[in-house]
C-alpha cells in the first residue's frame, strides 16, 4: 500500500515473487556505470534473504557475481563509510524513522 497506493489490488505471492525476480534481473543487465556494485549491494542482500527460495537464490548468486570482494581486484570496498551505514541502517533499523516516545 504504501508503493503501490492505497487502491492498488493485492499481489499474490507469486506475482510478488516475479515481480522480485524481474527487479534483480533489471539490477543483473545495467552496466556498472548506471548501477554501481556498491549501489547494487544492499538490494542484493536483501534479495538473499527473502523468504521465496528462487528470490533468495538470484540474490545470493548475484551478490557473488558483482559484489565480489578479492584481494586483487575488490568491486566493493566494505570499509567505505557509506556502505557501512546502510549495512548498521538495514541490521538496526533508522532512528529517524522511529518515533521519539519509542526510543
């Protein structure tokens, strides 16, 4: 509701799931250019730990193929600040968004 729009129908979990998939698969053809690994990190993660396995698998084999992080050649540095603050963002949530009575 809150993307879709408060009249929007319902998905069912199998439209929702290929709606997922055909997001990954968008995310899989841009060049890094367009779409950076960086960039491209956390909806991965969050593919790889979804609930429907054919999500999760996509998400998990594409975090291997464009976020790989080798000694010789890293895609994408995990010690960059900004990546580190999305990562503790997504693991413990945004204050922001957390109202002031429940902090």
């Amino acid at each position: 509701e809150r993307i879709l729009g408060p009249n929007a129908p319902a998905l069912s979990i199998k439209d929702l799931a290929t709606r997922k998939l055909a997001l990954l698969e968008f995310f899989h053809r841009a060049k890094d250019s367009t779409l950076p690994p960086a960039e491209a990190l956390m909806h991965y993660l969050v593919a790889a730990c979804d609930a429907d396995h054919e999500t999760s698998r996509r998400g998990e084999e594409l975090l291997r193929r464009r976020c790989v992080w080798d000694t010789n050649r890293p895609t994408v540095d995990l010690e960059d600040a900004a990546i580190v603050t999305k990562l503790y963002r997504a693991f413990l949530g945004d204050p922001e968004n957390v109202p002031v009575e429940s902090r």
